[in-house]
C-alpha cells in the first residue's frame, strides 16, 4: 500500500466545512496519510478551493457531477483511497493528531479494527442559537479502559436496537473508527460491493461486526464529530429529522428496496433500521434479524415522530400478522418433516429398535413445541449488561470554538497528558 492510512471525506454541497476538513486533517498528518476527497456537490467550486491550497499529491479530489446515491459516493472514495487502513469522517468533522502513530502501533500489531469511544464533538456556529460561536464538549478519558474482543456483543445489542444509536455501540466501524484494508475486500466478496443500503455507516458497521474477529476498543478520541447545520445531526438538533421518504435525497432515482421490516418514512431511525436489514440480508445473516426489537423500536418512534403514530401501529399490527403467520406455517412445515421422517424411520427398522428408542421415537412424533427464551434473546441480554458495565465518559469542559482546526488544537490541550499516559499503558499491554 502507498499510504498508512486514507481518510475518506465524502461531501456534497458543503464546500466550506469540507474545506475545512481537508485542510484540518492536512495540517495534523504527515506522508503516512491519504486524505480523499470525493465531491458529489451541484458545481465544482470546491476544487478550486482545494487547488488553491496547495495540498501535496496525498490530497486526492474527485468531482463527480449529477446527483448520485450518497452510498455510492462513500464508495467512490474507498475505490480512490490507497492505504492500508481507512477511517471515514464526515465534510464537518476532523482528526486528533496522534492517530498516525497510533493506527501505526496497531499494524505493528495486525490489529484489524479500532474503534474509539469519546463524548468529545464539535458544534459548529450556527448549530443551535444558545451557541452562535460554536461549542466544542471535551469528555474525559477513562486511562483503565481498553480491550481488545469480539465486536459480537455490540452487533448483538446494535440489532436489538435497530441500528439506532450504533455509534455508541462497541462495535467495528470505518465512520470514527478505523478498519484494514483487507476487511473492505471481505465483506465486497460476500455482498459484490464494499457498501449498501442508504446509510454506509451502519451498514458497514454490521458487515464489518460480522466478519472481524477482534475489535481494539479505545476510550480516546481518534476523530472529532463535527456538527454543522445542514448535518443529519444538525437536523436532529433542531427537529427536522424525519418526513415522507420522497422529499429526501438518499434514493437519488436509484433502484431500491426499502426493507419490509421497517415502517416507511424517513428518519433518523427508521434509516438506520433499513440498512441495518440490508447489511444482515446482504452478509447472509438473516437468522439475526429475529433479535430485532420491533415493539420497542415502534415505541421509541411513536415517541419522536408522533405525526406517524397511526402509520406505526398500523404496520406493527399488520407485521405481526404476517409474522405468526408465517411461523405458524413454519412450524407446520418442520413438524410434518420431521414427523414424516421419524414415522419413515420407524416403520423401516422398529424391529431392531431397542424398545426404549422405540418409546423416544413414539413421544417424539406427539410431543407438542414448547415456549422457550430463545439463544438470540439470552445473547441480547448478556450483550445489555456487558454494554452497562461499560466505562462511561464523563463529560467535564465546554469551549467556545468557531472551527474545527481550533476545535483540534483546544481539544489536545485539554487531554495531552491523559493520552500520552493511555497509550503508553496500552503499548505496554501485550496484545
């Protein structure tokens, strides 16, 4: 590979904050990273901007004219990136400065994924009107918390949850977080591309907690989530999240099928839910969709969007018809095989059977199913109280920030000390 590491920004129509973050992520990097650009906007103005600046060859900027998928725009910039490990940021977002050496550490080590967890973020001026300046929230580090697992325990409570609230969640991810290169290969094996579905982040956050064994999870920030107005964050800030599906952008004219799963509108969380489905469907992990929580998913909706209620208990109700259903007939299915079988095998050797495998034989062919927790809801419940017991970050400092560069620079002021001691003990950890 050429580069260490690639930093993929995809952007549209946010030329100044993306601009922002080239030249942010530029100026705390050195030849050891990639920063790829790929620009989906209306015009190109943002290419002469990056020109302007004068970047290196290890800026790569693509203009890609006439609208296109959002996803497919992410993966324009996977296929243009060149290092042996990637990390996605968004157009507001930015980078620590020490994530060179520490992805550098992690090679050394063939570690396959990091994904950090931090309360530390960005709102950009404009966000909300109580912080017309910009507001950075620096969380503190817990210096006792880092482990290297299976991701498997956050995939698990990731689906329970529909995807809502994944980057919380300890589970493998590029958007925040860093994979290899080798694990984008892997899951473009099993689906035929690197990403699906409507929302890359959680799709790839499943695909990736499928198919990586181990997952470094850290309690530094690696990146910093940046907030501006025209985010998807931004419009959660301040309520404009959520509508009829038609009047966004994501499907672009593009020839999709939203999940029949999942109730037809657009938010944040019904988003999320889709492409969660579409990554299980996709990595041939349909049997982990039972975990799905649809009732409290239905709840949690009705209580952000209650223009929908009537909408959402209507596809609950009609969902759970077609859901008995269809176990119901399942259940018949198996039951007529597996009676038909053992009447088969009965009739064709009974006379050498010892009469107690008769008897077993005979009780098997009436015995009735029987209510039972599921292995999938045992797993679920472990996975919620291994997530409880999970560090939390305490939030200890708010700074008026107008940029994500000063953002950087106030944020490694405040933790330097704390992050030269976490590395340390964890570099002294045999992994």
């Amino acid at each position: 590979m050429k580069y260490l590491l690639s930093i993929i920004i995809p952007t549209r129509n946010r030329q100044k904050y993306a601009l922002a973050a080239a030249l942010q992520t530029y100026s705390v990097t050195d030849e050891r990273v990639q920063i790829v650009i790929s620009d989906n906007s209306d015009d190109d103005s943002l290419e002469k901007d990056i020109l302007a600046q004068n970047f290196s060859e290890r800026v790569v900027y693509k203009y890609i004219s006439g609208r296109i998928p959002g996803v497919d725009n992410y993966i324009s910039g996977i296929e243009l990136s060149e290092g042996e490990y990637l990390c996605n940021i968004g157009d507001d977002d930015g980078v620590m400065r020490y994530i060179t050496d520490f992805v550098e550490w992690a090679k050394r080590h063939d570690i396959k994924a990091i994904t950090p967890s931090s309360s530390t973020y960005y709102m950009w001026p404009g966000v909300l009107a109580t912080c017309p300046k910009g507001r950075l929230t620096i969380g503190s580090i817990h210096k006792s918390y880092f482990e290297y697992r299976s991701p498997q325990d956050g995939l698990i409570e990731m689906i329970r949850r529909g995807g809502v609230e994944c980057y919380n969640l300890e589970v493998a991810k590029m958007y925040h977080g860093v994979v290899k290169r080798e694990c984008f290969e892997k899951v473009k094996a099993i689906t035929g591309r690197y990403c699906g579905g409507l929302v890359p982040d959680v799709y790839l956050s499943t695909a990736f907690s499928l198919t990586i064994e181990k997952v470094l999870f850290i309690a530094i920030p690696l990146t910093i989530p940046g907030v501006c107005a025209s985010s998807e964050s931004g419009k959660t800030a301040n309520k404009k999240d959520y509508g009829e599906l038609k009047d966004f952008s994501y499907f672009c004219g593009q020839d999709y099928t939203w999940s029949s799963k999942i109730p037809y509108f657009y938010s944040s969380n019904t988003i999320w839910a889709d492409s969660l489905m579409h990554a299980l469907e996709d990595m041939g992990a349909n049997q982990m969709v039972s975990m799905f929580d649809l009732e409290s998913f239905i709840t949690s909706c009705k209580e952000l969007y209650p223009e929908y209620s009537e909408h959402l208990e209507t596809f609950y109700s009609k969902f759970n018809v077609n859901m008995n259903k269809q176990v119901q007939l399942n259940k018949q299915k198996h039951t007529r095989k597996a009676s038909k079988t053992l009447m088969l095998l009965k009739a064709k050797i009974a006379r050498r059977l010892p009469l107690k495998l008769k008897q077993i034989i005979k009780m098997m062919l009436r015995i009735n199913n029987t209510a039972r927790v599921s292995p999938e809801t045992r797993e679920s419940d472990e996975a919620t109280q291994s997530l409880a017991s999970r560090p939390q970050t305490e939030i200890f400092k708010y700074i008026e920030v107008d940029d994500i560069i000063k953002a950087e620079k106030a944020i490694f002021e405040h933790i330097e000390i704390d992050v030269n001691e976490y590395v340390e003990q964890i570099k002294s950890k045999v992994i």
